[in-house]
C-alpha cells in the first residue's frame, strides 16, 4: 500500500472497446492526485508485454473495467492473473472491479466486490476514490496486536458471522468462536456452522508452516460442521501455502485464512473501521 505522503498508483485494465470510458475515468483519478498507468503509455516499439509487467508491479491498485466487451479481451484475463499471482499478492496490490454494465463479472473475480459504475456512475467512481484513499491509510504495522483484534472482531459481522464470542480455554487457543450461516439448496434448511477464530499480527515475521499444522491437527479433533479460520495481517510463506491447500482438499475447505491483502481489500469498503482503527495514519495525511 501507498504511504499516506505519496501518490497512489493505478493500474487502469480494459477492453480496448472501452477505451474512452477509460480515459474519462483515469482524469477523475488524476484530479484527486492518483497515478494513473493506462496502455496507452507504454512507449511505442518497445515490449508492451514487459511495460505492462513492469507497470503491474509498481502498482498499489488493479481497477479492471468490466463489461460486455471483457469477455473477449486477452489482455484483461492476463492481468487478473498476473494480479492473483502470489509474487503479486506478496507486492500487496488490491484488485478492485469496475462493472460497467450489467454483465456478470468472470469467475475469477466472484470473490470480489465489485463498484456498480452503471448505477449513478458518478457516485461509483467517488466510491471508487475513496477506496483508494482508505487503502493508502491501512497499515497493520502501526496498531498493536490487541487493536488488530478488536478490529477483527468488528469486521467478522461483515463476512456474515453472527453470535460472536471470546473463545473459552477450553476452545483450543482460539481468539473467538461465532456462526456462519450456511444457505442450502431449495428446499434444505440453512446450516448454521461454528467457526472456531485465531487472530494474528505479525511486524516482521509471517505465520509459520508449524502454526498451519497445529491448527490441520486441531481441526481433526473437532465436530465434522466445525471450521477453523485464521485471520492475519501479513502473507503466509509459499511453503505454508502448499501446506494449506494440501490440507483443505483432505478436508474438504474447512480451513479458511485471510491473509492481509486480501483484510485490506475487504476492509477498504468500510470507511468507518478504517478512520476508527487507524487515525494515526489518518492524521499523517491531514
């Protein structure tokens, strides 16, 4: 993420069909001192590709305009694939889609929230902006452990958790437990599933492989509807990943961690957890 003192970096995706579209939205980023990287800057005669890479990398944020003419441009995939890459991941940049029509996002970017451009377009791209503008004040590292706690427990309602609670000593070592309400086929009842939370802030290390197979041992001991979820604020080592995705096809994805670029994409969207948990950074910027 961008510091508070420097210009955000954009790295504006689309089809080439929504070129001036683009353009219009890369003035309004300018205007409110984002620096904005659009093809058309690549230098001529050189390798667009490498401009591209290299200009991906640099980036804070990936805005991708989406829209029917997606579906066709080559370009937009590979750069939601590069962005998804875990050397990219580990660069902290945010994705952020722009869906400028109606059509549904692809696959790949289900996960995200997008901006609904099409709907009072002007009022999306200042929602747009101040995404943008909450994100370069995010930085776990200037809050304590206690603090990133609380600020956890704050934002597990909007992932859907309800009945949230301290975990008891008798819970394992977590920090909470809570539900998750689970939505079944027609005609099948909602499940009401208990998560079982521990909560990690780390300056200068990462969580290590030994913590993701305590908590792979963990999960055997528990109820079969039971699910553990680790929520932290740095990235987890390639080593633990492998780890990680290994255990979920045994288990069936009962084990979910939320590393911390994918906390900052979500927190971005609620404004006012990022003023409350971050004023310091805030007041730097003032």
């Amino acid at each position: 993420m961008p510091s508070p003192t420097k210009k955000p970096k954009v790295f504006l995706s689309y089809a080439r069909a929504d070129s001036e579209i683009a353009n219009n939205v890369a003035k309004l980023l300018e205007r409110e001192a984002v620096d904005v990287w659009l093809e058309q800057k690549a230098t001529p005669g050189a390798n667009i590709s490498e401009q591209l890479d290299q200009a991906m990398a640099a980036s804070d944020f990936l805005v991708v305009l989406l829209s029917r003419h997606t579906s066709n441009s080559r370009l937009i995939k590979a750069d939601i694939a590069l962005a998804q890459a875990r050397a990219l991941k580990q660069r902290d940049i945010t994705l952020i889609p722009v869906l400028l029509d109606q059509t549904p996002p692809p696959q790949e970017l289900e996960q995200y929230l997008p901006i609904k451009a099409y709907n009072k377009p002007e009022q999306q791209i200042k929602l747009l902006i101040n995404i943008i503008k909450n994100a370069s004040l995010i930085d776990f590292s200037h809050i304590t452990p206690k603090t990133f706690e609380l600020l956890i427990e704050q934002l597990l309602p909007h992932f859907g958790f309800h009945d949230i609670k301290v975990a008891s000593p008798s819970d394992g070592g977590f920090d909470l437990r809570a539900y998750l309400t689970r939505h079944n086929p027609p005609g099948h009842p909602p499940t009401e599933e208990p998560w079982f939370i521990l909560i990690k802030h780390y300056r200068h290390v990462r969580p290590s492989l030994a913590l993701i197979r305590q908590m792979a041992a963990t999960l055997e001991h528990l109820p079969q509807d039971s699910h553990i979820a680790l929520i932290t604020s740095v990235e987890l080592t390639s080593i633990a990943n492998e780890w990680l995705e290994r255990i979920n096809t045994e288990s069936n994805e009962r084990l979910r961690v939320i590393e911390g670029t994918e906390l900052k994409r979500i927190l971005v969207a609620h404004e006012d957890l990022v003023r409350k948990f971050f004023p310091l950074t805030n007041k730097r910027k003032q």
